[in-house]
C-alpha cells in the first residue's frame, strides 16, 4: 500500500511537472540600455528570454551601499496593469535634472499566467551591485555650461568599426551618443539590430550614455520594422522629437525611405511622403518652443541629406529645407551616402552647413559658450577634419 502511495505521488508529480513551461530559469538576454533621457525621467529597456515582470530600483549617487535602505521601485505599467512580457522598458519618474542616479534592474520570471489574475512565479533575477558598481545615469540639463557627443551612422552591423568609433565614448565624459540611421540593413527580427550593434554598444556605453536615434531608411525594412520604437522609445512616442542638452537644442527628423512611395519594393506598405509632411507641422511648433529660442546651438539630425536625385532625398530638400532656412540653425548632420561631405551655407536654401558622415568615420563634437567643435576621425583615431560653430543670433 505505502509502495502504491509513492508510485502515485511520484506520478502526480511528475505530471505536475510536465504542466507547467519548460523553463531553465529566465535570464537577461540583451540591455540594459538608456533611452528618453530627460530632466525629470529616463527610460530603460532590456529583455530576457522568458516572460517576466520587471522593475527598476534607483538610488542616489555616491558611496552608500546600494543594500543600505529600500531603494524606490518603478514598474512598467499600461492601462492600470503591471506589463509581463519578454521587452521590458520602465519610466523612471520624478527625478532631478543634472543629477547622477545609480539604478539595477529586477526580473521576475513569469511562468503561468491564466484565469483571473491565476500567476505562478518563477525566479527573481537582477543586475548586480555588490560584486561591480551599480550602472549609473545622468539627467539631462538645459542649464549645463558644456555637452560631449559622438556621432555614427550606417553601420550596417560592422561591429569592428562601431567599436573603433565608438572607443572614446565612456560614461562622465560623453553626455550622449547619436546613431543616425543604418546601424543595420534590415529588420527582420530583434536579433538583427541586438547582433548588428546593440548587444556591443551596451558593453561599451549604452547602459550609462544615453543614446539617441535617427531611423535610417534601412531601419524601415523588414517586418520588425514595425517594432523600432518599442525598442528605441522617444519621450514623445515618436520617432522624430526634440531634446534639450546644456547648450544644444537637437531636432531629431525621420527622413523614411529614398524611393517613391509606390516603388516595387515597397510591396504597397510604404506612405512616407504623407510622414514627412507629418513632420513638417511638427517641426514648426517645436522651433517656437523656450528650448529652441534659447539655445546657443541648434543640431538638426537626419539620416538622409537633403541634396542628390532620389525621391527621399528630394523631398527631404523640398519640406525640410523651407522651414529650417534662416531659423538660426548651427548645423544639419547627415548620413545615408557612405562617404563624407561638407556642404558649405547657401544663402538661397540653407544658412548653415550640412555635414554628411561617412559609414567609417564619427562626428565628435562639445560645445560650450566658446562655440561648437566638431572633429571628423576615422577609426583609428586620426582627425580628418576639424571646424568651430560660433553662436547664431
């Protein structure tokens, strides 16, 4: 009988077992990374490999021991409800502009999920604070007397090069990072952006310097493509926006794609002459703003320049250019043509300067009160070019 009982027990949980997801404990697959760095907020992302529930601890800057109180807790929330799922993008709130924070990220493994509010939970798992320092995070702030920047473009996931360009970026003295377009060929699925340059840019940087991005036309492609901003969210929920740092005022554009809208290529999904129009409206209000009035420096950035004989970069010239014109702007940066052009002001089309990147060279930039200087290097290190902007009136 007592034999029976075991063999019974055994078999039921065994089934038990069988029932429930095959899981060998989530884990962090790829971030954390910064992104919507604001005065008062910032957003960051991760994922792992299974469903969980995630939230992030923050905690001030310095040497306190990151165990010695309970830290505040955010989590993501939509409509109400706490977000399970395997992309997890939290808003920190409620913060200080120009203040460092230490931050860590929790997961917590979801591993039934059914019924009325019927969840079974798995592991919890973050990242660590007591074998390494905690990541850090500085709030952005328009009254900083100086700003460090680098810019990269049509990568196209050659991580040999994003690592040589991106080597003088680290955390305390590059505020934040541009990827302006073509970081990746195609988007078929998230590992062709994670493999083609994110998973690297978070070794290096990403998890401590924000990052900001400027859709190339080559992020429009493929069906993930729909899934860009969830993964790269703007503090507008869009993928052209405005920001504010020290003495920068940037315009972030979305130039979509280079051919007609009706082109074979396309497959009859593509409607971005109507975005670019969108844009325009927009971009007028946001050159009314205090930001945009009072900067010393205003960076417009867009992946396609507006000059040459395709359709997108036509009528990027054609939509663009009209509202940009004598609006005070210090610079227009540009990639898309993979190799590297000065444009020189046109008192007819534009009073400012259009620099084109090429796809193996950045753009490092500071400004201050001084002026605005750019230095264009190659990957390995060697300065090509150098030029100072002056304030506009």
């Amino acid at each position: 009988m007592n034999k029976l009982k075991c063999i019974n027990s055994l078999t039921w949980g065994i089934t038990f077992l069988c029932l429930l997801p095959l899981s060998v404990f989530a884990k962090i697959t790829h971030g954390p990374y910064l992104q919507a760095v604001g005065e008062n907020e910032v957003t960051i992302v991760w994922t792992t490999d299974n469903p969980c529930v995630s939230w992030v601890e923050v905690a001030p800057a310095g040497d306190e021991s990151f165990y010695a109180k309970e830290r505040p807790s955010f989590y993501q929330t939509r409509d109400g409800n706490r977000v399970t799922g395997k992309l997890h993008k939290v808003r920190v709130t409620g913060l200080t502009k120009g203040t460092e924070y230490r931050y860590r990220i929790f997961s917590k493994e979801v591993l039934r999920y059914r019924g009325q509010h019927d969840v079974l939970y798995g592991k919890v798992f973050s990242s660590d604070v007591y074998n390494r320092a905690p990541l850090r995070f500085t709030t952005i702030d328009d009254k900083k007397e100086s700003l460090s920047f680098v810019v990269v473009n049509d990568i196209h996931g050659r991580i040999d090069d994003l690592k040589a360009l991106c080597k003088p970026v680290r955390y305390g003295e590059t505020d934040l990072m541009i990827f302006n377009g073509d970081m990746v060929s195609f988007m078929i699925d998230e590992t062709d952006f994670f493999a083609g340059f994110m998973d690297e840019a978070v070794k290096m940087f990403a998890g401590e310097v924000p990052v900001f991005y400027a859709r190339g036309n080559h992020e429009t492609r493929g069906a993930f493509n729909m899934s860009f901003s969830d993964y790269f969210p703007s503090a507008t929920g869009k993928l052209y926006y405005s920001f504010r740092q020290g003495p920068v005022h940037f315009i972030v554009l979305d130039s979509g794609e280079d051919k007609p809208d009706s082109d074979i290529e396309y497959s009859g999904l593509a409607q971005f002459d109507a975005y670019r129009s969108e844009q325009c409206e927009w971009l007028k209000q946001d050159m009314q703003s205090e930001s945009f009035r009072t900067a010393l420096y205003r960076v417009v950035v867009v992946h396609i320049p507006p000059f040459g004989d395709w359709h997108g970069q036509i009528d990027v010239r054609e939509k663009f250019l009209p509202i940009l014109h004598q609006a005070g702007i210090t610079v227009m940066l540009c990639g898309h043509l993979h190799q590297y052009i000065y444009t020189e002001p046109d008192n007819r089309t534009h009073d400012y300067p259009i620099v084109v990147n090429a796809h193996n060279t950045s753009l490092e930039i500071h400004a201050d009160a001084n002026g605005m200087n750019v230095k264009h290097q190659d990957t390995s290190g060697k300065e090509l070019h150098s030029y100072t902007y002056r304030k506009k009136d």
